[in-house]
C-alpha cells in the first residue's frame, strides 16, 4: 500500500508538459542509511508513466526496520541532490514525507538535529537573489503497533512539527496527520490527495514561493493537539 501511495503522490505532482513537468527525486531511507533511486536528472523524469511504474515495480517499502528508521540520512541525502541540481530549471523546492515510525534522532528535540536540519533547510540552497528555502510536506500514517515498535503512533498531528513547521505560519510547508487506528489502508492516503481538501489544496499542491524573514531560529511549536484524520 505504501509503494502504490507514493506513486499516486508522484502522478498527482508530475506532468508530461514541460514547464508543468517538475523532476522529482525519489529517495528511500531504511534503519541504517539513505539512497537515492531516482535523481533529478534520471531519464525517467522525461516520462511520467515509465516512472510510475518503476516505483511500483522496483520500489522498497516496509523491509528492515527493527525499530529504527533513518530519517535523519534520508533528508541529508536528498538536501545533497537539491545541492546538486540547483541549476536545473525545473526544480520545485519541496519534500515530501511519506511516515509510518519515528526517527527518534529527530523526534528527541534536545539533542538539536531537528534545529540543524530545520535551518539547513531554509539556508542552504543559493539563488541570485539570496538564499532560497526548501518547503517540507510531512504525511503522517501510523503504522499498527504489532508491525512497528517505532510507530508515529497517537501523534501523527506533531511528529516532524519542529522540522515541518514554520515561523509565521509562512509558505507550503506543514504536516497531513493520519488517525491512529491500527492499521494502513489506501483511504489512510488518499484522504490527502482529495481535491479541495486542507492537505490537497494548502500543503501538497501549494508551491506559493516565500520570503524568509529569519532563517537561523527554528520554528515555534505549536501545542500538542490530537491527530485529525487517518499516505
């Protein structure tokens, strides 16, 4: 279900038409590292079906685990890929994060990798007008406790808020909480990608640019709130 999800995310975001054809990396991180699988500058970015397919069929998702999951790799690696292919005229800069379990690295706010990561983010990529940040989409699935000792669990609306949200309130950036009920269905995603929905219209297909007005203080939290909903 995860794999065929982040595809249709995937069908939602691409377009075969240029300049309405945004390339899209495709990164997978496990228990221990991160790689990417499609890069922006893959062959398959000039076909939206072909890469569709790939996912599905070569894609990993749910193997290893045991309790960790290495989120913290799988954003340094696809910072490196916007680093890498800042002059490719087709960049949107947006993540999109497809969660099941807690890194733990980034869920524990004391030991400041949330704060480095939220900073690299918004100060990392130059442009000739200064430094440009990178939105962050958090979509928050808990996976049922029996599969996951890690799962999001009951707080699928805060996990990655210290990454995910900003100051002000600014920009396309936030987080799609999925309810806690124990296991993972395709309506738990599609909720997300429903037209006129707060996710769809407000997070996923938000790409408004921003200013950013202070980019070395990490966000203010917002209060712990129950999650809303059920990729």
């Amino acid at each position: 279900i995860q794999l065929s999800q982040a595809a249709e995310l995937f069908f939602i975001l691409k377009s075969d038409v240029y300049p309405n054809n945004p390339r899209i990396t495709f990164v997978q991180y496990t228990e221990n590292g991160a790689e990417v699988i499609v890069g922006l500058d893959d062959t398959l970015q000039s076909n939206k079906q072909d890469y569709y397919d790939y996912i599905i069929n070569s894609g990993a998702c749910g193997a290893g685990g045991n309790g960790q999951t290495d989120l913290v790799s799988g954003l340094n690696v696809t910072l490196q890929e916007f680093v890498n292919s800042n002059a490719v005229p087709q960049i949107i800069r947006k993540v999109y994060l497809i969660n099941n379990c807690v890194d733990n690295d980034i869920q524990d706010t004391t030991n400041g990798i949330c704060h480095e990561l939220f900073n690299d983010y918004e100060t990392t990529i130059e442009s000739n007008t200064g430094r440009v940040p990178i939105d962050r989409v958090a979509l928050n699935i808990p996976a049922p406790s029996a599969r996951a000792n890690n799962t999001i669990n009951g707080d699928s609306a805060t996990y990655l808020d210290c990454f995910a949200t900003l100051n002000l309130g600014q920009g396309a950036s936030g987080i799609c909480a999925a309810e806690n009920d124990e296991e993972i269905s395709s309506q738990d995603y599609s909720q997300f990608f429903e037209i006129d929905s707060e996710c769809y219209d407000e997070q996923i297909c938000n790409f408004a640019g921003r200013a950013n007005p202070n980019p070395t203080q990490s966000p203010t939290l917002r209060p712990s709130e129950s999650p809303t909903g059920t990729p």
